[in-house]
C-alpha cells in the first residue's frame, strides 16, 4: 500500500536522508515499492549480551505520519 498523504511522504524522505547522512550504527534498507516500510539492521554492541548478533527492526508508518 502506497501513501496516498503527500506531506506524510515528504516527510519520511526527510527523515530518510537524515537517517543515511547522520548514522554510522545502523543498516537501513527502504522498499521502493512501498515507502511507508523500512527495516534497519544493526549488529549487537561490544561487551554486551547481544555482541556481534545482528537484528533488524521493522518499521511501518502510517499514512498520517508528519
């Protein structure tokens, strides 16, 4: 399902090229097809339980989101 909000578009773009510029941790992948779903991967932190896992994070906006 593709938005049919353009501002709710706009936005997600801007939020978009923010997350790519100002990011070193996390692993974004957007689906053209539907921009309203990301995923971002991210590998566990040293010393933690989780070092060295990877993860990955699904997130689906709304249409409403601005």
């Amino acid at each position: 399902m593709v938005s049919k909000n353009i501002r709710s578009l706009k936005r997600l773009e801007k939020d978009k090229e923010e997350l790519l510029t100002h990011n070193d941790i996390l692993i974004p992948k957007f689906d053209e097809k539907n921009p309203l779903i990301w995923l971002i991967d991210f590998i566990g932190p040293k010393n933690s339980l989780y070092e060295g896992e990877k993860f990955t994070l699904q997130f689906k906006f709304s249409d409403s989101y601005v």
